[in-house]
C-alpha cells in the first residue's frame, strides 16, 4: 500500500517515542502535529527490525538535515 501525505504542524507539535499498549515490545515514533497525529510503528516480525531501524536512522538523519537548512535561513539575533 502506498501513501502520501502532507501536514503543517500547529503550535503544540512534538514528537518521540512512545510506547503503545501493554506490550513490551509494543513502542513506534508518535508525532503529534497538533491536532493530527502519526504513529510509525515497527514490523511485528523482529527480522524485519534491522531495515525499520536503518529508516528510523534515516528519518532522523533526513530531519536534522532540514533543521540545519532551516536554521541557515533564519535571521541571527543580530540582524533583528
């Protein structure tokens, strides 16, 4: 199944690990967009970890390279 998606996050957005249910074994990425939220959850089969985890890397390489082009377009303190 594939999709696509887009969302603008409100104010009150964050995002981190969260565990899911009672199980031990049951925790995903949850990005609360205020008011939307996106839960990524790993495979139920733990042979397929190792490529969740090499995404789960990869989104978090991809995000820290959007905040430095981000933060490269900010105006410093200095020129406000």
């Amino acid at each position: 199944m594939s999709s696509n998606a887009t969302w603008s996050p409100g104010p009150d957005a964050v995002a981190g690990m969260r565990v899911l249910g009672m199980a031990s074994d049951s925790a995903g990425l949850v990005i609360y967009l205020h008011p939307d939220s996106l839960a990524i959850t790993p495979p139920a089969d733990p042979a397929q970890w190792p490529a969740f985890v090499r995404l789960m890397r990869e989104i978090r390489d991809g995000a820290d390279e959007l905040a430095r082009f981000m933060d490269q377009g900010q105006p410093s303190s200095r020129d406000t």
